[in-house]
C-alpha cells in the first residue's frame, strides 16, 4: 500500500473490476482515457489476470476516504534503461478538480524513483487535455515532444503529447501536490 497525502494506492482486487467497467463505459472518462470500447467482466477479469501476471506493469488502485476513485499504475517498465510509462485517471467524476489525481501521481512518482529505481518517467496526454497538462506540469513533468494526429479517438485525429521527469529532476524538487 502506498500512501499519498490525500490518495492510498493498493493492489487491484477483482471486486474493484466492476468500478472499472462502469468507469470505461462513462464517455465523459473515455474522453481522454481508457480502452477504446466497453468491457464486460470476463474481459475486465482477463486484464486483470493478464496485468498481474506481466512482469513490465504495476497496477494500483486509488482511493480516497475509503471509496475507490480511479486507478494508475506502470507499464512498459524497462529495468535495463530504468523507465516506464505511467498512467493514472480518476474514475469518479465527483472527484474530479480537487488535486486528487496530481496527489496520485506525485505518489506513484515517488515509486517508481524510490521503489523500482527509474531514473525515467514518461506519460502521454492528448494535446488538448490542458487540465491534466496543467497537473503533469505541477508535478514535474517536462514536455518532450507533439506527435500530431498521432491518435484516432472520437471521430478524429488527436495530438499527443510525451512528458518525462527524471530522477535528478525530482530529487531538486519539493514533494508537495499541492
């Protein structure tokens, strides 16, 4: 279990699978994360069983006072060059604008760097995602570079946008979410 100042992250336990369903299924969530169609359970549960099992992911679920909110985690973790992706989203909309996802990923920032000894952490977001560019930003991530029409989603090309943090960068910082 990992705890943030406001979030905990722990294991995903498949009796949070059915949060995610609901999660994916909700398009204001798909809007800028997610799977590109609903899930069931079983393929809910397969992914489950699949990301438990892949030795380049790490998986959490977030809550926050008691109630599971979202979910972020690792994947492409490459120990060699000691980076990963990370990814992270609030599925609860009523949590949304309260600094809880940058509390989130502050923490697993801390991770990676303290725990699975990166020394490169990267992400994605489209272009027009300012909310959570804004966020990424405040927690120390640098944009790296635009992929144009790099992604087909909603009935058009988007733009990506790659951010990293790196570990020196990290440690010359305060590590406050706030």
């Amino acid at each position: 279990m990992l705890k943030g100042e406001r979030v905990v992250l722990r294991p995903i336990e498949p009796e949070h699978l059915p949060n995610y369903i609901r999660w994916f299924a909700d398009q204001d969530v798909l809007a800028f994360f997610g799977p590109y169609r609903p899930m069931n359970l079983a393929q809910e549960q397969a992914w489950y069983e699949s990301q438990n099992k892949d030795r380049e992911t790490v998986n959490f679920a977030c809550e926050y006072e008691g109630q599971h909110i979202g979910g972020g985690g690792f994947s492409r973790l490459n120990h060699a060059h000691q980076s990963a992706e990370v990814g992270l989203f609030i599925g609860e909309k009523s949590f949304w604008d309260q600094g809880l996802g940058q509390d989130m990923l502050t923490t697993l920032v801390s991770y990676g760097f303290d725990y699975l000894n990166l020394h490169r952490i990267y992400l994605r977001v489209f272009a027009e995602n300012q909310r959570a560019i804004h966020a990424y930003e405040k927690v120390g991530f640098i944009p790296e570079g635009r992929f144009r029409e790099a992604e087909w989603r909603h009935g058009r090309w988007q733009d990506l946008l790659y951010m990293s943090v790196l570990r020196h960068e990290w440690q010359g910082k305060p590590q406050s979410s706030a």
